[in-house]
C-alpha cells in the first residue's frame, strides 16, 4: 500500500498524512546521474518488473539521482541502452526518468529525486568541481532554475515527496579557486542559505514536499545545524541528511566510539528532537555481508537499529552506466561494469545476497514515533 502523502515532519520523525511515523526505508538507483543521463539497467529488464522487484523486498523508498546535463539533453537515448524496454525508443533522458518516477510511484514507492552531479559522470572527489551548487559550467541560477522544473515536473504525483537538494557538499574549484563550503556563514558557498533559498522557491511549486538538506564533507558533517537551522517558509518541511561507509573517518573505532562520533556529526539532531536524519547513502561490498561482515558494518546496524533512523542502501544497481570523471572524458567506469555494492544479480531480474536484504528488513519497520504505540527512544 502507498504511504499516505503528503509528508512531513514532527520533531525528529516524518510523518505521513495522518500524522503516523514514516521510515523512509529504500534504495539508491543510480545512472541518470552518469555519461548516458539513462538509470542503469533499462537494457536488461522491463521497467515495471524492476519496480515490482523493489517493493516486493518491503523498501518503500528510492532515492534517484540525476545531473543539470542530464536535464539538457534532447536527443533520443540510443536505443542499446533500452533494449529490454522498447516502449521508451526515441525518448530523451528526461523522458526516460519521468518514466521510471511514474513505474516506482506506481508500486507505492516514494521517489526522492537527488541533484547528484552538475556535469555527468561518477561522484564523488575533491578535484571534480562538483561539491557545490555551481561551478564554471552551471551558474548557481541554473541549478535552482532545474529544481523548479524538477518540481513543477512531478507536482501531479504525490509520490514524489521529498527533494534531497545537493549530493555531498564539499570543495570545489570555481573560477582558477577552490572555494570550500560553509554553513551559517551568509558567504557565496553557505549550504544553509542555500537549501533555505531553493527549499522555499521549491515550495512556491509545491508545498507540500520535504525538503532534505545533506551535511558538509561529504554529508558526514551537520554539526552547523545546532547553530544555523534551515527555516523554510513552509513549517516541519525540513529533514536533514548523512552519508556514511566504512571510509567516513571511522578507522579504528569500537562501537561506543563510532555512536559518539555519528552522534556528535548529527545524530544530536534525533536525541533532541530537533529534525528527522537520513541516512541517504550507506553501503559496503555485498557479497562481503554476512558472514564476513566488518566491524563497521555491525556499528552502522546497531546504530540504524538503536536510533531508529531512516535510511537509503548504496546501492540497487549490480552494474554501472558508462560514467567518466565529472566535466572530462576519462571514462572511469564501462558500461555493465560490477557495481560491488549492488543487491540484485548481474542481469537485474533478482536479488543476488538475499542474506544482506534480510539484514535491512529487519531495520525497515519504525520502533517508534507517532502511531507506533511505543515510547520514542530518548
């Protein structure tokens, strides 16, 4: 059954329609954000078979990058890259997205749509010119102008709910200077001035979206909330979001350590009931887990468990598009490459590591929260 929209938030919970807690629970579905603008996998299986493959594992969620180039591009994608879906031959890029958005709403799944890149290509680095909202190719008026078509795009489909504005803030060189990016500071790379300026132009739209605002370095970093909270026009609109992997500065901890470095990093934000936390990108090499797993694989579970967080898996995908380094032509991933990280087998048509989609639905139903009947977790 499709969550009851529109949403928003009640102190550190989304909530649906009628007021009951929602855990956003899902996937990342990547490639629209890479070299083709085309979500990977449309040459190997049928559109509405993917989707009913998502929802059938209990995700009720998918977070579904794309590029400002892919939002450019009108001419047709070449049809290899659709072969298992002929009805989309002779489509834009844009055209193809809107059709997966319609497919994955159509099984009752949220889709959130992610600015991922600025140029096409593979994210995410220091040197790629692609950790702000700018860059010498997309002035920032062009990216807030793209998420007002995105907006007005799908403001006819309620399960479009949320936006999650910009992938993994970070530096960027701009004009021969790399400029780093702040929170709360009212300077050309402030995050917080930004979200609130495209959270509110969005909502002009459609106000009833939730608006996701991802951390500094990496949205590993939310400790500027404490001091400078995105206000928006519109009220319990505003979920904030963290990306965490084994890399994310986490080397040598145990669990008490990594819980104090994840809280201190955002999940403040919970304990004081200020905003929701999602945790829009976590992942590790799938056919690692279990019985392999890593110590930070068993610190993120307990945590997700114990915080009764929101969440997003990196990634559905078990093969890329082809995606090169952002604004250059240094191909960094072919076409069909393995994508580690991925849940479903090489050709799509089913899960490949049952055991790991096990392990996340066992974390897919809230504890606690409005409606849920039990005391929220202090």
């Amino acid at each position: 059954m499709a969550i009851a929209t529109p949403l928003s938030t009640s102190g550190r919970f989304i909530v649906d329609a009628h007021g009951k807690r929602v855990r956003l629970a899902g996937v990342n579905w990547y490639g629209a954000s890479e070299d083709l603008g085309v979500p990977a996998g449309l040459d190997l299986t049928d559109l509405g078979t993917l989707a009913r493959l998502i929802a059938a594992q209990g995700f009720n969620c998918v977070r579904f990058p794309f590029s400002l180039w892919m939002l450019d591009q009108t001419a047709p994608v070449p049809q290899h890259y659709l072969k298992a879906n002929p009805g989309l031959y002779g489509s834009t890029p844009i055209e193809v997205y809107d059709a997966c958005v319609k497919a994955l709403t159509g099984q009752g799944l949220i889709v959130i749509p992610n600015c991922h890149l600025l140029d096409f290509g593979w994210c995410c680095k220091n040197n790629d010119s692609n950790g702000l909202w700018f860059n010498d190719r997309w002035p920032a008026a062009k990216f807030t102008a793209a998420w007002q078509n995105i907006t007005r795009r799908y403001a006819a489909n309620p399960l479009v709910a949320a936006m999650d504005i910009k992938n993994e803030p970070r530096s960027a060189k701009v004009g021969g200077r790399v400029l780093k990016p702040t929170w709360g500071t009212g300077g050309q790379t402030d995050f917080a001035a930004m979200y609130t300026t495209v959270g509110n132009l969005i909502h002009q739209v459609n106000p009833r979206l939730l608006i996701i605002c991802e951390g500094l370095n990496y949205a590993c970093n939310l400790t500027g909330v404490a001091s400078h909270p995105v206000r928006l026009s519109e009220a319990n609109k505003v979920v904030y979001s963290m990306h965490d992997y084994s890399w994310s500065g986490h080397q040598g901890q145990d669990q008490a350590a990594y819980n104090n470095q994840m809280n201190k990093n955002g999940g403040y934000l919970l304990a004081n009931k200020t905003a929701p936390v999602w945790i829009g990108e976590f992942g590790h090499v799938a056919g690692t887990l279990p019985p392999q797993a890593t110590e930070w694989w068993d610190y993120i579970m307990a945590w997700l468990k114990d915080q009764d967080v929101d969440w997003c898996w990196w990634a559905l995908n078990p093969t890329h598009g082809q995606s090169s380094a952002p604004g250059t032509n240094q191909v960094l991933n072919q076409q069909g490459a393995t994508e580690s990280y991925g849940l479903l087998t090489p050709d799509w048509s089913g899960v490949r590591y049952p055991a790991v989609v096990t392990m996340l639905k066992a974390i897919i139903s809230p504890r606690t929260g409005p409606g849920i009947g039990v005391t929220p977790h202090p």
